[in-house]
C-alpha cells in the first residue's frame, strides 16, 4: 500500500507572525515553489520559516531526513513549529534524522525538551536522532544540562548521514 505523501500548509498570516514561505533547494539553489501544499520529496529540501523565530530546512538523503535549523528554538511559535515537522515527517514513515545546529542562536528547556522528545520518539520506531555541528551555544546548554550524552554528535553531514547505515 503506497503511503499517501507528506503536506505541509501554509499557516494563516497573523499580525504577529510573517507569512508563512517555504522553499525548495534543488542542487543547492534556491527555488521558489508555487503555493499551497507541497509533498517531501527526496533530494529536495523544504524551508519553513517564521518571522523572527526559527528557520527549519527538511532534506531526504535516501533514509535519513536532515533537518536544518537556523535561528531561535525556544518556547513558543519555534519550538512548536519544530514539534509540527517532525511530527509530520514520523507520521510519514520517518525515523532517521540528523538535527543542524549550527545556526541555532539560543535553545532554551523547551528547546532542550523537543529534541530529546524527538529521540524518544524516533528510537521508540526503531531510528534515531543525531546532532550535527551544534553552535557553542547548543552544546553548551546540552552540556549544563547533562543531556549532551544522549546524542551521537557529527561535525560532518555526510558521517552523521553515513552512520545511520
């Protein structure tokens, strides 16, 4: 049975928030998609964006769904738009994932509370999830807080990839 394909909406606009964009990079340029939903397709990536908060990028590298993150992830529109992504990417069958950090500028408890429910999640489904390139701040925060050792840590995409095989 063939699973029917991930979608993702665009939220309404609020006063708060900026609308709502996502983008496709195809070979590593940007591209701009028409709108409505859109399906996850491997080796294509999707960028949803709120004002201000957190920027999340979702690429399929054969298994394993590289999640970008780039900005605040922290209590409110970002940590729930994180929560809303990978909860989209589990219901489609998704359970490897190397989480980018590297531009992630502030991760606080909330922030801190995903990820290590996003592992849960994922090793409860047989898969895993692996941090790659965590800002000074991210590993900082993972440190303080003693949950650094929970996560296989990657300074390269494609070792982080590789290691789900």
């Amino acid at each position: 049975m063939q699973e029917a394909p991930l979608r993702l909406q665009n939220p309404p606009a609020s006063s708060k928030l900026e609308r709502h964009s996502i983008k496709r990079v195809v070979g590593c340029q940007l591209a701009p998609l028409s709108s409505g939903p859109l399906s996850l397709v491997d080796d294509s990536w999707q960028t949803r964006r709120l004002g201000g908060s957190v920027e999340i990028n979702v690429c399929s590298q054969g298994q394993v769904q590289v999640i970008k993150l780039r900005g605040r992830l922290n209590l409110g529109e970002s940590v729930d738009r994180m929560r809303k992504t990978f909860d989209d990417l589990m219901n489609a069958g998704q359970t490897n994932f190397v989480v980018d950090l590297g531009e992630v500028s502030m991760l606080d408890s909330s922030g801190i509370g995903l990820l290590v429910r996003c592992l849960t999640a994922a090793k409860q489904n047989a898969g895993s999830v692996k941090l790659l390139r965590p800002s000074k701040f991210a590993i900082q925060t993972l440190r303080m807080t003693g949950l650094i050792g929970l996560f296989e840590v990657f300074e390269n995409e494609d070792q982080a990839v590789a290691s789900f095989g």
